[in-house]
C-alpha cells in the first residue's frame, strides 16, 4: 500500500508501533519494522546511555527505518532525544512539549519528525514547527488520548494541516485501517493491537486479561499519572482511578521516575519549581510508573495498571508481529474491494 506516509517514512506498510513503556523494546521495533511498518523505541524508562545502547540494539536487528518516542515534559526526555539525534535516529516522535530543536536537528541529517497530538491548536503549533507528519491521537486510545473521538478528530485536523496524519486511537485491523484512510488519515498507529503479539515483552498474564475482556472494559480519567488517561478496567485501576495520590506520597514516588533515568533530584526539584502549575502531574506521573511497571512487566494486575485502547475488544489472539500485519494488509484490502461494490453501474 502505497500513501503519504510510506513515502515520507520510506516504509511499506502505513502501519505504526507507537513508543509504549516496557513494551515497545529493541526487538519489537525491530519486529514491526523489519515486517514492513515503523517500530518506534519507548524512551520514558531509559537514560542516556541505556537509549544509545537500544538505538544500537535495534539497528543490529533491522536495516529498516524506525524511530524513537520521547515525551519532553518528563524527566531524562531532553536528554534521550539528544542521544536520538547523536545517533541519527530516522525518525523521532516528540509529544507534550516544544519539539523545533528536535525539528531542526533532524532534518540536517535527514531525520522526520512526527509530533503526537490530541487537538487542532497542538497540531498547527506542530506543522508551524516543522514536522513531518502528526500522530493524532482520540479518544478510544490506551494512554493518553483526547477527549474527541477518533472519528470526528481524524477528519477535523487531517483537513486542515499539509502533513500527513497517523491515526491512533481505535484502530486493530485491516477494516480500522480502510477506515481511517477515508477519515483523511495516511496510516494508523496500533499499539494495543502490537502489544499483544508473540515478541511483545508485555506480561502473558497482561496479555491473556486482555483478550478476555472486552471493549467496555476500560476507564478513562485524570486521577491516575495526572494527565487523562485510558486504562483497563480492574479493581486496582478503578481504585487508582477513584481518587489521585495524596500530593507529598506522589511527589516521594516521582523522585523514583527522575531516579530510573538518572535525574539528579535537584534537577527534579528545579524544574518542579520552575513549572509550579505542573507540580501535581509530574508528581502523579512519577508516582504512576510503579503500578505501570507492575502491570505491564510482572502481570501483576491486582497491584499494578495497564494502560489499554478500547481496541481490547477487537483482540482475541497473540500472532506474531509479521501475521498480524499481513493480516491486516489482507483485510484492508478485501475491504476496499467490498466497498467497490457497493457503487451501482
């Protein structure tokens, strides 16, 4: 399939790995790469050298393109996005910050950069920027999407901005695919779909509670890392979901983020100071990222919180990384035949 964003990206298949925490490792962006789509590294539990040493793992596993995720507003993104750029990464994807300087260095070596965003504003401040293309990110996404859904926002931005779009939010398979290129779309990004292949290093036990539940069997709030924010439906998430971490106790757990990527704490505290409106979503963010961690790296779903898209009720099988994006090229394409059909002579 040939669009907009197979040419700019120079892959395949318009199909998308976003950067998910303790999912999307070296060997499952290599995996989506290497299968004809765009894998991209999570950077969030990283630091410096632990993402030049990813950056070079991937590259050992594939000679196709892939990219990098850093969300500038945590703590170690700034400096993980300066080793992507060192590196020379193909494509970096900057969220929930200023990415220009990304912008700048990226293309003096021939790098893309794709902003991810979740309203019309954040998407002209992105395209003014520079970038190559926008992962636009509704309301039916795992993580952190918009309050509009899929299908109104896909359309509402991709009609007004000269880059192409990379739906998120919503999208498993081939007929979500079609789909979305008839919102105005030029690929889609399927993280919960990719978390549940074979080389996926999510927790089995994650995995199987995923295809066991259904579509209606998320939550979606602000109460959990301080950003709203889709989840999947547990009495732990609906308990973190209830009511946010008492401040002192979250900003305590967030100096274990700011550790696990090498922050100095004073340099936390600085920037907690210097950002005092952010305070209680950095704190709650940090303090996030233990029950994160429980749920995506132990299976641990009594203690911990999955992060999942409404998509769960569309997944009911763990293939490989290569079947389900064959598959999906299958029925993508089966649908737009069917679809010709249906135009009278």
């Amino acid at each position: 399939m040939k669009t907009r964003l197979t040419e700019v990206l120079g892959i395949e298949h318009p199909i998308v790995l976003p950067g998910m925490s303790w999912i999307s490792t070296p060997e499952l962006v290599a995996a989506v790469s290497n299968a004809g789509g765009l894998g991209v590294l999570a950077s969030g539990p990283l630091n410096r050298a632990q993402t030049r040493d990813a950056i070079r793992k991937i590259r050992e596993l594939t000679d196709k393109p892939f990219g990098i995720g850093v969300t500038l507003l945590m703590p170690g993104a700034k400096e993980n996005a300066e080793v992507a750029l060192e590196e020379k990464v193909p494509v970096i994807n900057f969220s929930l910050g200023k990415g220009d300087w990304i912008v700048k260095a990226a293309h003096a070596y021939g790098g893309k950069v794709i902003a991810t965003v979740v309203t019309e504003k954040h998407a002209q401040s992105a395209v003014q920027s520079g970038v190559d293309a926008l992962q636009v990110t509704g309301h039916e996404a795992a993580a952190h999407g918009g309050d509009v859904t899929s299908l109104v926002l896909v359309p509402a931005i991709a009609s007004k901005v000269p880059v192409p779009v990379i739906a998120t939010g919503g999208f498993a398979d081939g007929r979500g695919l079609m789909a979305a290129l008839s919102l105005g779309a030029e690929g889609v990004a399927m993280g919960s779909r990719l978390a549940t292949s074979k080389e996926s290093p999510l927790h089995q036990k994650t995995k199987d509670a995923i295809i066991a539940k259904n579509e209606g069997e998320t939550i979606y709030g602000n109460n959990f890392d301080g950003l709203y924010a889709r989840v999947m439906k547990t009495p732990a998430s609906q308990k973190a979901m209830k009511r946010p971490m008492g401040f002192i106790m979250a900003s305590l757990k967030s100096f274990k983020a700011a550790k696990m990527v090498d922050m100095p704490l004073w340099k936390l505290m600085a920037g907690l100071i210097v950002q005092f409106s952010q305070i209680r979503m950095l704190s709650l963010f940090g303090a996030a990222t233990e029950k994160i961690q429980a749920a995506t790296v132990d299976g641990d779903l009594d203690k911990g919180v999955q992060f999942i898209g409404q998509t769960q009720g569309l997944i009911n099988d763990q293939p490989s990384v290569q079947e389900i994006i064959d598959r999906i090229m299958r029925e993508a394409q089966a649908v737009h035949e069917e679809n010709g059909k249906r135009w009278l002579e």
